[in-house]
C-alpha cells in the first residue's frame, strides 16, 4: 500500500482527480437539458482531458487541448448558440425505447475492449528515449510523424467556424422575416 503523503500517493490522488473531472465534465456534457450547460459540461470534460495529456508529461498537447477544443471549439459552440432562433419549430421526440440499453451495452463493449487492449500494451517506448518535451522536438514531430493529425486538427477548427456561420446565418433570417 502507497502512502498518501509521499509522491507516488499524491500523483494518485491527482490522476484520481483529473478522472473525475473528466468524468464529471462527460457526464454534465450528456445529460444536461440546457444547451449552454451542455457546452460547459464539454469544456470541463476537455480540461480534465488536458490534465491527463499534462499528466502523461505532454504539456505541448495540454496547451493544444485548452487552446483548440476550450477555447475555440466550446467558443464557437456557445457564439453558434447565440445567434441561434431561440424558438426553434420543431421539436425532436424521445428515442425508441431500446435506444437506452443499447446505449449501455456499447458502452460497456467499448470499455471492456479498451481495458483489454490496454492490458496488453506495452507502455514504456521499445527504443527506451522519452521525447524530452521541447519546443524544437514538438516542432520537428508535428511537421514528419505527427503532419496528418495536425492537419485534422486544422479541418475540426475549420468546420466548427463553418458550423456556427451557418448557424448564425439562419438564426438571423428566421428572426429577420418574422419581423
């Protein structure tokens, strides 16, 4: 048993704490019935998944996590919110009643594949260096190995501001013939 005043308990006791932010922050997200509470739900979620990348001794991809997803994507989905038609015409019905234990299964096949397939994976690097986390490394991977992931990054920003334009575009010509 690890003590919880020496490093190893505390750095538990942290990995604990950005789990349940995560967590916390996923379930809000999912099960809110306001909009607005939804996208903070999302934006707490995103935190604690930074704290995780900040955990794991990525801090390059905390930062990215804050910047691009809390402060760009819940951003652009609080503005498209805004700018919306507060009374939209329609309004969608429950799901079919196998929606909710469907749901749960998938959820529990998708954990336990996830467990799995983490049990088996080797954790520590085969070549046994550790990137040392500088800008000049992050730079150099980001432009050869890591090129195509930061050019989806590029297109998830890009459609989210899409989004919240066409978004805006008909919140404002509903409301503008109305009147």
């Amino acid at each position: 048993m690890v003590p919880l005043f020496s490093a190893e308990g505390l750095s538990s006791l942290v990995f604990i704490f950005i789990v349940i932010t995560t967590v916390l922050g996923a379930v809000i997200a999912t099960h809110s019935e306001r909009l607005i509470r939804a996208v903070t739900g999302l934006a707490i979620c995103f935190i604690g998944v930074a704290g995780l990348y900040y955990y794991l001794n990525s801090p390059f991809l905390a930062l990215m996590e804050m910047l691009i997803y809390v402060g760009a994507v819940c951003v652009t989905i609080v503005f498209a919110v805004m700018l919306a038609d507060p009374n939209p015409k329609s309004e969608v019905g429950k799901g079919s009643i196998f929606t909710g234990p469907l749901s749960f299964s998938l959820g529990i096949l998708l954990f336990w594949g996830l467990s799995a397939l983490a049990g088996k994976t080797a954790w520590i690097p085969s070549s046994g260096t550790i990137n040392d986390g500088s800008l000049e490394e992050v730079g150099r991977s980001l432009l050869t190995n890591y090129s195509m992931a930061f050019e989806l990054i590029s297109l998830v920003l890009l459609l989210a501001i899409i989004g919240a334009l066409v978004l805006a575009r008909r919140g404002r010509t509903q409301t503008g013939g109305e009147s």
